[in-house]
C-alpha cells in the first residue's frame, strides 16, 4: 500500500456504537484516538487491535494496523456528580460543557451555556461549577446559594476579568456545599462563603480574618470546617451543629482529614487520633469510643453517626443509635464503608457486605439480596439506600425502594463503571459512556432514561 494511502478504520464501542475513522500509515495511534473521540464525541480509554491493546506513541505501521480493520474502544466514564441531600445530578460532558437533571427548581436545570467545567458541587438546591480559568457560575434556588449575590457576586465577577496579577488571587480553586450554602477557596488562599447564612453562607468578621492559607473545605448540613496549612481548623455556621469548634480548639492541631455527618464534624489528626464537635448526640461527642479511637485511617458518616476504621480495619462506630452509631457485631477487615442518611453498609475484603442501622434505609438485607452481594467491588448510597456494583459489572441495590433501592425498572444493569447517588435517587455510569438513573424522578432518578457524552 502507497504511504500516502489512506486507511480506514472501523472504531467499535462495547454498546456497539461505531465509528469510521481515517489514517495515514505514519499516523500515531494517539492522533487515531483523537479522531475516534470527535467522531463519538467521548472520551477513550484505549484503542484495542486483535494483537491487543495499542500504545499510543506507536504508529500505523508499526501497530500493522490494515485498512478496513475492526479495533475495540473503550470509553473513559463521564463525571456525574451530586450529593446526599441534592435533588439533581450534573454530568460534566468531554468538552466541559454540563448537563443538568432533576428538580428543576433545585439545580435540575441549567439554563446557562456553560463550557470548560471542571468541578460541580450540588447541594440540597442548587449547584456551583468551576470553570478551567477559575470563575464560578451558579445556578438552582437563589437562597440555596444559586445566585452569588452583594459581595459575593463583586469579587467573582471581578476575578473573571482577570488582567492583573491582585484578580488572579480572586480565581478560585476549589468549591464546597453545605445543605444550602457554598463557600469557595481562592489562589491566595482566603475563602468567600454564599447561600443560607444559617447554613455557613455568611462568614463572620471575627472568623474570616483566621480564613487564610487554607488547604481545603469540608462541609456538614449547616457549617463549614477549613483546614490550613498550618493543621489549624477554622469553622463557621450553625455553632449548635458543627460551626462552633472552640470546645475543642486546642486539640485541633495537625489535622490530616476531616469528616462531617449531617450536624458533626469528626477530625483525623497525624498521630492518628480523632477529635469531633458538633451536635453531641448526632456524633459530635466520641468520648465514650476515645480509647479506641487510635491509628484511625479513614472515618465515614451517615446523617448522625460516624464509623472510623482502624489501621487493624477493625471499625469504631459513634453517633445516634437510629443513624448507625452503635453496632452490635465486631466488623474487620474493612475496605470501604458507604453511608445512608441512617445505615452502615461496610465491604470486606473478602467481597462480602455487612450492614447496620436503620433496616428502612438498608441496615437490613433480605435473603435474596445476600445471595447476590459476592465478589462487590464498590458500594455506594444514598439518603435511603444502597447500590453495589459486583466483580461482573452488574449492579445490586437494597433499601428505601423510593430512594433509590428498586433499580428492577432499569434492570439488567452492566457494565457499570461507577455509580453516583442523590437524596433519593442513583445514577450508573457504564463503560460506553452511557448514563441510567433510578429512583424519584424528583431527585433525579428518571428510571432509566439514558444520557450519552
């Protein structure tokens, strides 16, 4: 075949969606993928030939790759993303632009033009993307934090000017939400906050001159902890459910991560130990588990419980009874832990599941169920159930059935690379790219209507 000669190539997703695609011999695999990825407007993973997978510096030739030649794509997920107490979901598409769905009036419906988004958070109505240059658009219920407004709105507005060097400290870095409120970590390190005050939309004189050199933000329902760089722990909200932390002020220090349940916020210092506040009966009060919380690796939540797992991956649990505080089995060798608004469910090592809390919002399996959960590879939830995605890619839900633990209407579930969960609903995200949600139609789960890339 002449040089010059044109190949062409069939690209065949594993949804069986195809494209042809045209090459030089000389070309490169990694200029044939990119071709592929505008013709199925997706991202790839990887371009796969009957020698097998192509690497990308390799060229046409040197792969002996032919005309008319049949090559296996594998599609990179979309980043959907939500949240605990959201009604909607955002999926962020391959060219940063998004796509809304859900409540309308809670951020399930973007009605600006949005490109070049890197980051969405949602909370419990509206949402706020990060663009690649730093800005932030917003959109769902203005008192939700869906509209920056006053201050707020000025200096976001004037950090999308950009010019000088004084603007592009404004340009933020990273966002985070609370049940209806955000707050937004700039280049310089200092925080602005929008939303419902009682939610930690407002920062106060006397904390916002302690807001700098921040690292990042951790949100529960109605406050917001930052961490600097120093280990100190900043907080502002609701003082009765997590914004007050001047009780434990002194042992903030060092902290490596926080986490936060509904009304609480528990803390995971170097030497391992765990420091909470909050909302004492809701897990802000861990004094009666403090000689066991030692080399703590990891801590999940639901609404109102905490569970710490150990560097043994022995489990610790604090909190609401009602919401997975107590657990009356030992739980070992733990690999993740997922929480409802009030139920536990653990993966073991093995790949089994073990639950706890309340049996409404899954702490209770029936029969049918355990016969399935062998060889789980990811769990996930939401307010009221669980969803676990099994070694065959098939997934498995249990819990509220109007929340999300009835997934029989989209049933059979394959392929599934990861799964994203809303208040009351679940969306799966499969290998060719293509999205599938359950649950309330309200919160997003509009059984079954499929979303491509």
């Amino acid at each position: 075949m002449p040089e010059s000669s044109a190949l062409t190539i069939e690209i065949v997703l594993l949804s069986g969606k195809t494209a042809s695609v045209s090459a030089k011999m000389d070309d490169t695999v990694a200029e044939l993928k990119e071709r592929a990825e505008r013709k199925l407007n997706m991202p790839l993973r990887c371009l796969v030939s009957p020698m097998g997978i192509l690497q990308p510096g390799q060229s046409m030739r040197d792969a002996g790759v032919q005309s008319g030649q049949i090559m296996t794509a594998a599609a990179k997920p979309v980043k959907v993303v939500s949240g605990r107490t959201a009604s909607a979901f955002v999926m962020i598409k391959f060219d940063g632009s998004v796509v809304a769905w859900g409540d309308c009036h809670r951020g399930g419906s973007c009605n600006t033009c949005l490109e070049q988004i890197q980051e969405v958070r949602v909370n419990s109505g509206a949402c706020a993307a990060l663009h690649v240059n730093g800005t932030v658009a917003t959109w769902g219920d203005p008192s939700f934090g869906g509209r920056c407004v006053n201050s707020v709105g000025s200096l976001l507005q004037e950090a999308s000017k950009g010019g000088s060097e004084e603007l592009k400290r404004l340009m933020v870095r990273q966002i985070c939400a609370s049940a209806a409120a955000f707050a937004a970590v700039r280049v310089d390190g200092s925080v602005v906050a929008w939303g419902m005050s009682s939610c930690g939309g407002v920062v106060p004189p006397d904390v916002q001159h302690e807001l700098y050199d921040i690292e990042e933000l951790q949100a529960c329902g109605t406050a917001f902890a930052a961490k600097r760089s120093d280990g100190q722990v900043i907080t502002w909200g609701d003082p009765r459910f997590g914004g007050n932390s001047s009780r434990v002020r002194h042992r903030l220090t060092g902290v490596k991560e926080i986490e936060a349940c509904d009304g609480a916020f528990a803390a995971i210092c170097q030497d391992g130990s765990v420091v909470t506040w909050g909302n004492r009966v809701r897990g802000g009060d861990s004094a009666h588990v403090q000689d066991q919380l030692k080399h703590v690796e990891r801590i999940y939540s639901t609404f109102g419980a905490f569970a710490a797992v150990r560097a043994d991956g022995i489990v610790v649990t604090w909190g609401a009874r009602d919401a997975g505080g107590a657990c009356d089995v030992q739980i070992q060798h733990v690999r993740t832990i997922a929480g409802t608004s009030a139920a536990f469910a653990a993966l073991l090592e093995d790949g089994s599941v073990v639950t706890w809390g309340s049996t409404r919002f899954g702490g209770h399996m029936a029969d049918s169920v355990k016969a399935r959960l062998q060889g789980v590879e990811e769990l996930y939830a939401s307010s009221g159930a669980f969803a676990a995605i099994l070694a065959t890619g098939e997934v498995v839900t249990w819990g509220d059935a109007s929340r999300g633990g009835d997934s029989s209407a989209v049933q059979p579930l394959t392929d599934v690379e990861y799964i994203v969960g809303s208040f009351a609903a679940f969306a799966a995200i499969r290998s060719d790219g293509s999205v599938v949600a359950w649950g309330d139609p309200e919160c997003g789960g509009d059984n079954g209507l499929d979303r491509k890339n």
